[in-house]
C-alpha cells in the first residue's frame, strides 16, 4: 500500500474531531470535581477544623475517593467523558498512582504493587520536579541582580 493510499484510508476512517464538545465536557467535570472538592474543604472548616489542617484533609479526601474510583473502575469511565479533566485535579494523580499498582496487584507486593506504582506517574514526578528546580532557579537568578 502507497503511503498516499494508506493517507486517503485513514482520512476515510477517521471521525471528525468534537473538539469544541471535549472541552466543555472536561471543564465541566473537571469544574465538578473541583467544586467538590472546594465542598469538601468548607465542610471541613464548618465543623471548626483549621485552614491548613482542613486543607490537608481535603486533600487526603480527595486522594481517598481518586483511588476509590480508581479500585471500583468508575474513574476510567469518568475520564471516558472527562478526559483532561479529570487529569488536572488531584483526584486525576491519585488515579495515575494507583491504576497500575491495583492492575499489577496480582504479581505480588514488591513486584508488582510497589514496582508499577510509578509507572505512569514517574515520568510526571522526574520532569515536574526537575522544571520545578529549573523555574527556581531561573527567578532566583533574575531576583538576586535586582
């Protein structure tokens, strides 16, 4: 097959992009775990808990119900509609850490939970912290002049 052919195969079997329907659906249920999480927290706070500490637990919460999901298998049918909006919030790393360690868990503690917990999630973990170190860098650099 001619790369011209396999060209016009594909464009043939391709469906057209809902671009502008993906977004709204992954501000919306981005947006919707967002503001329950921001639930969460002010629920939290009514019951006289501090800021950080009602912060903390938010967090700890949303990380709980992220891998809850996850365990349940109704994140990947969330993300199936969401798609990078259930990413962003913390509930999105929540579910990248724990997805390949529950797949794995079968082939044992070491080699499998522990070993493909940062399967998905290291990559985003080595290049965070490295951008995180190179952007310090960066303004402590042009503030240290002034």
């Amino acid at each position: 097959m001619t790369k011209e052919k396999y060209a016009r195969l594909v464009k043939k079997r391709s469906q057209n992009s809902k671009l502008w329907l993906d977004c709204l659906k992954a501000f919306l249920i981005g947006g919707a775990i967002c503001t329950i999480g921001q639930g969460i927290l002010e629920a939290y706070r009514s019951v006289g808990i501090g800021e950080d500490t009602a912060k903390t637990l938010c967090s700890v919460t949303l990380i709980f119900i992220g891998v809850l999901l996850t365990a349940l298998h109704l994140y990947e049918r969330l993300a199936k509609h969401g798609g990078a909006g259930t990413l962003v919030p913390i509930t999105g790393f929540a579910n990248a850490m724990s997805s390949p360690a529950i797949e794995f868990k079968a082939e044992g503690l070491i080699t499998g939970l522990a070993a493909k917990m940062f399967v998905i999630a290291g990559p985003v973990l080595v290049y965070g912290t490295a951008a995180a170190m190179l952007y310090g860098l960066i303004y402590w650099l042009s503030t240290t002049g002034s």
